[in-house]
C-alpha cells in the first residue's frame, strides 16, 4: 500500500475521524479563533505565513497577551488585550525580546 493510498483512506475516508476535524475547522473559524501570528499579521505589514512568533521572557513566563515576533527581518513587540480583539505590534529592539 502506497503511503498517499494509506493517508487518504484512514484520515480522509475515515468519518470518525474526518467529522470531529470538520467540526473543530468550523467552530475555530466561526468562534473567530485568532493566533498570535494572525493578529501581528494584521497589526504589521507582513503575511501570515512570514511570522515568526519567537521564545522571549514573555512566552517563557506564559503570558499570552504579550510576544515577540519576527518578520522581514524585523523584531515587533505585540500586545493584545485578553479576549484578543485588540492587538497593537511596534518594532522592538533585542533587548526588549530577549
């Protein structure tokens, strides 16, 4: 059996498996689920896919309200208020992500 031949048919043939992954993709999309990386995406120039959300004292003491990411070789500095629909990313500088 070819791996693609097994993939397809224990993930995507499999209801058991393919409803519950359906459900969670649309409550997530519907409840407005928003990462950190999406939310500096919108707060910067940069895409999505181009962020990198990076260990700082921030992550390491469990804020999630506060991070650093990195993008087109820029540092920013992003903070969000806890229920998250507000967020406000400013260039940083290494000392303020270490």
């Amino acid at each position: 059996m070819r791996p693609v031949s097994f993939l397809h048919d224990t993930l995507f043939m499999n209801p058991r498996i393919l409803l519950p992954a359906i459900a969670i993709a649309l409550a997530c999309s519907l409840a407005g689920c928003k990462t950190q990386s999406s939310m500096t995406a919108k707060s910067t120039e940069c895409n999505t896919v181009s962020i990198d959300i990076i260990k700082s004292r921030y992550s390491r003491e469990g804020s999630t309200t506060v991070w650093c990411a990195k993008c087109k070789n820029r540092l920013y500095l992003c903070v969000s208020n806890p229920d998250r629909s507000r967020v406000e990313c400013k260039e940083a500088t290494p000392d303020m992500c270490e």
